[in-house]
C-alpha cells in the first residue's frame, strides 16, 4: 500500500474522452458463470457416503418404509421438502435440471445411500429430480425427525449433516435451479444474483451483451428493455423484472407461519447476534423464529473474510460463517424465516405480536431486536444515479467480477472497509483508499493495515472525500480533495467506487412501540433503558420494554465485533429464560415510563 501524494493525479490524456470511450468497450463488465462442479470430484466419498446395515438400523426409528416403483417420480424441483430418503432396496436417481430444460444428471444412488441436502432440514422445495431406476424401497425421514436423527445420533448425524451441505455446493457450483437473463451490469440483475448467492440458491445468469447464442434459444431477443433482467424458473414460468420477493414466492422460499403458534422468542435479523441467539434457544428446548428481509449474515455476512475471529486461524469469509451458522440453526429446530420483512412491533400485546409486510401476525413471549445496521449514504452529488451502476455498499464475488483488472475505489477507514481493500486487490488493477483522517491506525486493526501495506496495488489517499460523481448511465468519473492538493479537486476515471462509512440502525420498525434509543438511534439497554428500576438490573440486555431484548450493532453502546455480537447472542438466552420462568410464576413487569 502506498500513500499518495499531491502528485498522484492521473495524467491528462489527449483526448480523454476518446479515451474514455475506447476503454469502456474493452473492459465492459459482465457476470460470469458458476464455478465447474469440481466439489463432487474431490469430495464425493463424503457427498454420497454409503451407511452400514447397523448404522440403517440406528435410523429406522426415525422415519417410515415407502415403496417405488420403476420409472416413478419421488419428487421434483419445487416440490415441498420430503425429508431424507435413505435407500435400503433398489436404485435412485438424482437430477438437476435449470430453467431452459436443460437435465444434468448427478448420481445414482442404491443401498444404503440417503437422497437429501441441507433445505431438507426445513422444508424447504426440492432442488432436484429424484426418479425410481427400478423397483425400490426406502426409509422416509420428515424434516422434524431429520433434525431430530442429527441431535440424537450424534457421530451418525456429523456424517450426514456434511453430506447435506456439501451436495448444497455442489448444486450452487453447478449452476441449476433459476436462469436470470440480462445486461451483466444491470443493478437489478446484480441484486438478484447477490440475493440467490447470499441464500446459497444454485442459479445461471445469461448476459444478453455478450451471449448472443444463448439469447437466440431463449428466444426472447424482441423483448423490450423493461423486460429485463428475466428470470426463467426451473418450472418453467418467467419472470420479467422481478424485484427480490417476487423471485422468492416464483421458488417457493417464502416461509410460512402457524397462525395459532406462539413462539417463546422471535428473533429480528439473522446476522451473527441473531443467528447466535436462535442456535442457542434451541438447542435449549425454547421456540424460536428468526425474521430478516435478505439474507444470513447481516453486514458481516459481506466481508470476504474475517481473519480475527476465534477459532479459525486462516480465516474465514462472512458468508461462510453465517451460513455454518444458519445450518446450525436449522438442525435444533429455528425456524429461519428469509426473506420476509418487519413492519412493526406491537409490544402493547400479550402475547406480543411481531406484523410483517405483508400484514401477517407472528405471536410470541419474547423478542431480540437484532436488526443491526445499514450501511450509510455519503453526501455526494448525484449519488443517488450510480447506486448499483458503479456504486457499492458491499464487495462480493458478484461485484470483484465487475472490478476485474480494472481500478476501484473505496471510501472507509474500519476493518469492513480494510477486509473488502484486501479482497477487491486480488481483482483490480488498482484500489484506491479515501479516509478523512490521518491515515487508518486509530480505525482499523493492526492485522489489516500490514496487510493493506504489503498490497502493491492499493493506494492510500488520506485526508480525502469525494466530491461529486459522474457518467453517462454507470459511473465513469469521480472528482475528490485531499489536504494535500490544495483546494483544487482532483479528477480519477473511476468506473467502480465501494462505500464503508459507518452505518446507521435498522429501527424504523420499533417506533410502533416506544422502545427507548440513544440520540443515534441505537437501542438502550440494561441501566440506561431502565433508568432507575433495579428490579431489572440483571437484564443487561432487555430494553425499555420488559420481554424486548436487543443486542448486536443495533444496541447502544455494543463492541462492532462479530465476536462481540456472537457473544451477546448467547448471553441474551440466559435473560429470556429467567423472563420466561417470571412470566409462568405469574410475575408482572410495567414498562418504564
């Protein structure tokens, strides 16, 4: 990493718009591809791993004998979740199939194999074909006895669970499921891309620019503009300029509720605070659903990898570590609710009723505000033009695609903006830095600044702000100060500029019942919620309001770690049983005024 200088300014070319021009045409960015399959090449043994007659009879208890016959259909992409079919006659097969048609077939499968992946253990729709090669038998195991084998079974089931998650990769690296078809730089594209990557769904994504071949077979070349980006679903059905939830219903990943059920906690936001709690209340016996609009994660969910926290001494990416944590969820039973959004809380209630969006009513004893933060809007002229067309508030795989060997720029001095200089740096030809300050040894830790320093492609630019943005449809020109120069700004063609400025709390959705916040907007907990009521010194975490809980980056006062968040996730468990056993001894608790 280097530090600039007032010198730093791009050379003047000739004709810089010619320029300009020249080089959007050869560098024009567009969404590649998945990975190839290679998972089921290096790791089949534990994909399809072959169960001993003594290890079949261990699960018996759990499900029921079905028969097939040759030819016939178990189940189909979309179908609701039967649960795992362990074979003990015959053969199966497994077939993964995409939105053109197209067929893949995976494995066969006989005696003592199981046909299952990881949404097997919450129902949700079938990502595959299963058909009958012959006349077969097999025990079928429903979703809740699924999770149930892997808690009681314990050797058993880490087998199993492995196998459910790696064939999960598998069909991500693929590529099945969904085909989405538009301009590889649309935002609406890019969003529903990073939405189904986020969700770990397997999907295809055509670029109607640079794949005229597969645009004459979709036939879909006349279509006008507003059509785009399409989303053909392996049913069949087309979408046209889908937004987020209307994808999710077209794949059936809309949850659904018990209308009579009232759970013991509801959980808002499943990033690393949220995902802790529901893995934890649980695993302790306690009813738990876990609401968020996107995705598992939160903002930690962004950072391509987290390189401090406990336990995983070379790392490990956000998106990998929520969605360790989401499986974890599944298997004690969470029921994780994504993605469905929160409207309101109404706390007034007994039960308290959490209403979402869709003016649904979810019922419960308790609640855990852990709705975290978004990500802050810089004051920058015409910035509102090139979000999502050159402007971004989180570098994944989807947007270092966009970035290759090209230059980026990043505003932000804290660890997501250092992880994400990291990452975008084994992309871009350059990555420029913006900080206000003095440099980044006050914001950022000493791990990511040695790294940034031994990074010979990222430029550290400091005491510097961008000033204005411009282009013609995505983003091309940034002009920005630094000290440095003087007050004259300086001018840096600039296609793709990341945004890590701090964030500001999710929690518009509490006004509806009067939780106490700081003047940031931060939830209040513990002392300074209750002010002088000793009565709840213990709650450390509850809010003004006696059975809400907060904790994570949308608590005031809270430590921005993902081992901060982790560790109120947990503690918060131990609060809301000694709520629940107040509430079943017949305790009352006001609300303080």
């Amino acid at each position: 990493m280097e530090m600039t200088q007032g010198a730093s300014q791009p050379e003047a070319s000739p004709d810089p718009v010619a320029d300009q021009v020249a080089n959007q045409a050869a560098h024009e960015p567009v969404v590649g591809l998945e990975a190839p399959f290679s998972v089921l090449e290096t790791r089949k043994h534990q994909m399809f791993p072959t169960l001993t007659p003594a290890e079949i009879d261990r699960v018996r208890r759990f499900g029921t004998v079905a028969s097939f016959k040759a030819g016939e259909t178990l189940f189909c992409i979309g179908d609701p979740a039967p649960g795992m079919h362990l074979i003990l006659t015959g053969k199966l097969q497994i077939i993964q199939r995409d939105g053109l048609g197209n067929r893949f077939p995976i494995t066969d499968e006989g005696p003592g194999q199981f046909l299952a992946e990881v949404g097997q253990l919450s129902g949700k729709p079938a990502l595959v074909d299963a058909v009958a090669l012959e006349d077969s038998t097999a025990l079928v195991v429903p979703p809740e006895r699924l999770r149930a084998l892997l808690v009681a079974e314990a050797d058993l089931g880490e087998r199993i669970m492995r196998a459910l998650i790696l064939r999960r990769v598998g069909l991500i690296e693929r590529g099945g499921g969904p085909v989405l078809v538009g301009k590889g730089t649309q935002p609406l594209l890019l969003a529903l891309q990073a939405f189904l990557r986020r969700n770990g769904y397997p999907h295809k994504v055509v670029d109607i620019d640079t794949d005229p071949d597969a645009m004459a077979l979709l036939d879909v070349s006349n279509a006008p503009a507003s059509d785009f980006p399409m989303v053909i679903c392996p049913d069949g059905g087309i979408l046209r300029a889908p937004d987020e939830g209307q994808l999710a219903s077209c794949l059936g990943l809309v949850p659904e509720f018990t209308p009579d059920h009232v759970y013991d906690v509801v959980v808002v936001g499943a990033g690393p605070a949220g995902l802790a709690t529901a893995v934890y209340a649980a695993s302790e016996g306690l009813s738990v659903a876990v609401i968020d609009c996107r995705s598992p994660g939160g903002q930690a969910g962004a950072s391509a990898r987290i390189e401090n926290y406990l336990g995983f001494p070379t790392g490990i990416s956000g998106q990998a570590l929520a969605g360790r944590a989401f499986v974890q969820a599944l298997k004690f039973g969470a029921h994780v609710a994504i993605p469905l959004e929160v409207s309101a809380l109404h706390c007034g209630e007994n039960p308290i009723r959490i209403e979402l969006t869709d003016g649904r009513m979810v019922p419960t004893r308790t609640v855990v505000i852990a709705s975290g933060a978004q990500y802050r809007r810089a004051e920058i002229e015409s910035l509102d033009q090139y979000e999502g067309r050159g402007v971004y508030y989180w570098a994944s795989p989807v947007e270092a695609k966009l970035c290759k060997d090209e230059h980026a720029m990043l505003v932000g001095g804290g660890n997501s903006a250092g992880q994400a200089a990291v990452y975008l740096a084994s992309h871009a030809a350059e990555v420029h830095m913006l900080v206000r300050g003095e440099g980044l040894e006050a914001t950022m830790s000493r791990y990511l600044i040695d790294r940034l320093k031994g990074l010979p492609n990222v430029f550290l630019h400091t005491h510097a702000q961008i000033t204005a943005m411009e282009g013609d449809g995505w983003l091309s020109t940034v002009r920005y100060k630094e000290r440095s120069c003087g007050p004259d700004c300086i001018t840096r063609p600039m296609r793709h500029v990341f945004l890590f400025i701090g964030a500001a709390p999710n929690t518009e959705w509490l006004r509806s019942c009067n939780v106490t916040t700081d003047p940031k907007g931060f939830v209040l907990t513990g002392y300074e919620a209750h002010q002088s009521c000793t009565e709840r010194a213990d709650y450390t975490l509850e809010t003004s309001v006696p059975g809400v809980f907060a904790i994570g980056d949308v608590r005031s006062g809270s430590t921005k770690r993902v081992a901060a968040a982790v560790g109120e996730g947990a503690a918060v468990v131990a609060q809301i049983h000694r709520y629940l056993a107040g509430m079943q001894a017949g305790q009352t608790v006001q609300a303080v005024a």
